[in-house]
C-alpha cells in the first residue's frame, strides 16, 4: 500500500471525524483495487457505524446476541461486495474465499459458467480444484476438465476424487457418455467413408454405422481406446433408463463387435463383457425386458449358495427395481441376499422395496430369517398401519 494513502487518511482525520476518515480510506481502497483490504475497512466501518469497539475480540465477547446478528449481517454484506468486484474483474479465485465464506456459491457458479480457460491459464488448476473439491460448481467444473485434459483425466477423476453422488455424478456421467459417443460415432463415419467412398448421413448412429459392416472391426481393429470404453460403459452401470444409457447400448454394441483380445476382464454378472453389458442396458431400457430378466436372474441363482458374490442378484434386484416392479424384487432379495450386510449392497434395501410395494408381511419374515429384531418390529408395525417406512 502506497504511503500516499497513510497521508491521505492523517489528512482526513485532522480535518473530519474518524467515520468520515474511514468512509474515505474504503473509497481510495476500491478505486485502488485492493479490494481484500477494502473487506477490512467495510468491517471497520460497519463497527463504526454499529457502536461496536474498532477492534473486536477473538471470541466477539463483546456482542450481545441483537447485535452478533446484526454484525453478522454486515460481514455477509461486505463479502459480497468485495466478492463481486473480483468477479466484475474475472478474478474467480480470488471472488471464491469470500462467497464461499458465507455459503452463497451461485454468483461463482455463473462466472465458471461463462468462464473459458486460455491456452496458457496458469489459474486452470486452482479454477478445477475449487469448481469440484471445493464445491463452486461441480458439474461445470467436469466439464472443463473433460474439456481441457480430455476423457482419459475425466475417467480418473470421476473414479478416484470425485466426492458427488446422485444427480451431479450422474450429470458427469453423461458428459463422459456423450463425448466418448461423438468421438467414436466420428471414427466410425471416417472408416466408413474410406471403405465406401461415401460419407454416411450426419444423423447415422453408431449402430447404423456398424450394421452390416463386420470389417469395421475385422482384425482386430478398434476406433477408441478400449480401456475408455470399458470405464464409460461401467459407470453407466449407476444411471437411469433414458437418452445417456440408450446411448450406452450402443457403445456396448460396439464393444460386443471387437475382438475377445479387446474385451474386458470383469466379474459375474458381467463375466461376459459387454454382451452382459448389452443385455444390462437393453433391459434397463424395457428393451427385451424378460429375456434380461431371465439372463440376470440365472445369473443370481448361478450364485445363490455364495455368500461373498453378491453382485449379480444385487444387479437383478436393480434391474427389477428400476422397471417398477417392486414386489419382485423384494421376493429377490428374500432369496438371494436375505444374509447379505445391507449397507454393503449397492441395490435397493429391503425395506424401500416393501415400502414401494406395501408388502410388510414379506419384510417381516425376511427380518426374522436374518435375525433382525428391530427390523422385524418395524415391519410388525407397518404391516398394522402404526408407522410408515
């Protein structure tokens, strides 16, 4: 800070009060653009104007409840201020500490919304860490991700630092989708074209582009890397029916078309790769519905007996819970998973599935196979109408 400005306030406070003094260090303070000391000097000044000793106490001792409010306020208001004018300047990362102080990330968010990096920004880490670690804006902050370092990083941080779950995760998910969807429906119409000698209509799907073509995966030949295909179509596993997974049958179609060299090395109930994926999908999408049924459910009953190898009735539960039919799947879980540690399954509990179903009879046995007392008594008591689950 300029000693210019010292004797600027000395000169001020010979002639005025100290409020007026203060008044005009916050005006010099924003004209200059230091704004994290004009934060200060609207504290100070809100202090001022409040009564309140210039200088508070660690602990604030000094505020009665009314006026800690009121304070409060205050504080709220200046951050504010200050926040906005780093944001009238693009200067997210430092307009974020301030919003973020009082919990109000939505004028952050709409600057990472019109936000695009240079080639050069050195700031594009930091804007990526606060966007998703920190929670400004987490689904924008993906999408430049994906944008700038591209799927393979995406893949990597949707598996390893991404703390979102349910609509934010699945919003990713898409984007991973779509771009892995458009980067091989490209490569597909560009083979095509050096086959043919034509190029294929703009709105030919991937499954267009490959019927009736079996040399576009002849010799092993492949048109995105398989390990991106494998990881897109596995988190797709948490999505619901509709445009994205229709998408993803698609890809599986494609997946199921490349060498058994290319194809993933998976678990029950997917042991089959993306043919399973595809029978999945298909299901998922009331595509084929009791032919998948039947597909997962051999699968859970392949693996009734083994304690440890939950997943594949896990998955045949989803299934059955995602296409509305709930008592089925509660006579599933009954079945397959009645031993099972339910806060380790990735399937609807037990106790939604009666809940959608209205079915407590069957949640009362079932707790009573598992030696659930306390379930069994909520069960009892829905079933007599007492309580609701």
């Amino acid at each position: 800070m300029s000693n210019s400005l010292f004797v600027d306030l000395d000169q001020t406070l010979e002639r005025s009060t100290p409020s007026e003094a203060v008044d005009r260090l916050c005006m010099m303070l924003k004209n200059k653009g230091d704004y994290h000391s004009l934060f200060e000097a609207l504290l100070l000044q809100a202090r001022m104007r409040l009564g309140l000793p210039t200088l508070l106490s660690l602990t604030g001792e000094e505020l009665t409840p009314e006026l800690k409010a009121t304070y409060e306020n205050e504080v709220r208001t200046a951050a504010r201020t200050v926040g906005g004018h780093f944001l009238e300047e693009k200067n997210i990362l430092n307009a974020w500490p301030y919003f973020r102080m009082i919990n109000d990330p939505a004028p952050v968010a709409k600057a990472l919304d019109e936000y695009e990096p240079d080639a050069d920004d050195e700031a594009f880490p930091a804007i990526i860490d606060l966007a998703i670690q920190q929670g400004a804006h987490p689904e924008r902050g993906f999408a430049l991700l994906l944008k700038k370092y591209g799927i393979c990083n995406a893949i990597t941080t949707l598996g390893q630092s991404f703390p979102y779950t349910g609509t934010i995760r699945q919003k990713s998910v898409t984007l991973l989708v779509n771009t892995l969807y458009t980067d091989l429906r490209n490569s597909l119409a560009a083979h095509v074209k050096e086959l043919e000698g034509t190029v294929p209509p703009d709105d030919a799907t991937i499954a267009q582009l490959l019927e009736g073509r079996e040399q576009l995966t002849a010799d092993e030949a492949y048109h995105i890397d398989v390990s991106h295909l494998s990881s897109v179509v596995q988190y797709s596993l948490e999505m619901p029916p509709g445009e994205t997974t229709l998408k993803v049958i698609d890809l599986c179609i494609y997946g199921s078309r490349l060498s058994t060299r290319l194809q993933p090395n998976n678990d029950p109930p997917f042991e089959a790769g993306y043919k399973d994926y595809l029978a999945f999908f298909r299901t998922l999408n009331s595509i084929n519905v009791e032919e998948g049924l039947a597909h997962f459910r051999m699968k859970a009953e392949s693996m009734e007996d083994n304690s440890e190898q939950t997943a594949p009735a896990e998955v045949y539960v989803h299934l059955l819970a995602q296409l509305n039919r709930p008592k089925e799947a509660l006579t599933a879980f009954a079945r397959y998973l009645a031993q099972a540690n339910p806060r380790q399954l990735a399937c609807p509990p037990a106790t939604e599935l009666a809940r959608k179903c209205g079915d407590y009879g069957a949640l009362a046995e079932l707790c009573l196979r598992r030696g659930d007392p306390v379930g069994y008594a909520v069960a009892k008591a829905a079933e007599r109408g007492t309580v609701t689950i």
